[in-house]
C-alpha cells in the first residue's frame, strides 16, 4: 500500500489522507474515528515534497507549473549527490 510518513512523529497516512499508523499507540487504530487528512497537490523537486496548500481547488492547477524557490546551490548538490 502506498502511504506517507512524518519524519518527526513517524504518522504514516494512507493515500485517502487517513491516519493508517500511529507508532506511539499501542492498539490498533480505529479508522471510523480518525479524521482524514486534506490532500493538496504536491511536486517532488531536488529531493524535497513541495506542497501546494492552498485550499481553493481551482488554483491547484497552478501547482505545476509555478517555479519553485530553489536554491541554485541546493540543485546542483541533488544532482551531484543526490538525497
């Protein structure tokens, strides 16, 4: 299954938004109770998650075409050595 981790809290969320797991719980997670997540549109550049947080669906084709505010040292690094 495909799912997304937070690096600091180690929450995975599975691609509808909803919590899928929870390290610091000790039972299993009951799905009825959690919230989903929102999804936004989202672009992998050099290595990071950009994240297109705007609320307004009709701005979220936006999302791929706007240049990213990417350091032209941070780009050169990613393709050098990668993440």
């Amino acid at each position: 299954s495909c799912s997304i981790q937070c690096s600091y809290h180690g929450w995975e969320f599975d691609g509808r938004g909803e919590c899928a797991r929870v390290p610091q719980h000790s039972k299993e997670l009951d799905r009825r109770k959690a919230s989903p997540v929102p999804s936004y549109p989202v672009r992998v550049e050099a290595g990071m998650v950009w994240v297109w947080s705007d609320p307004d669906e009709s701005s979220w084709e936006a999302a791929g075409s706007i240049p990213l505010p990417i350091s032209p040292l941070v780009r050169n690094y990613y393709d050098n050595y990668g993440a």
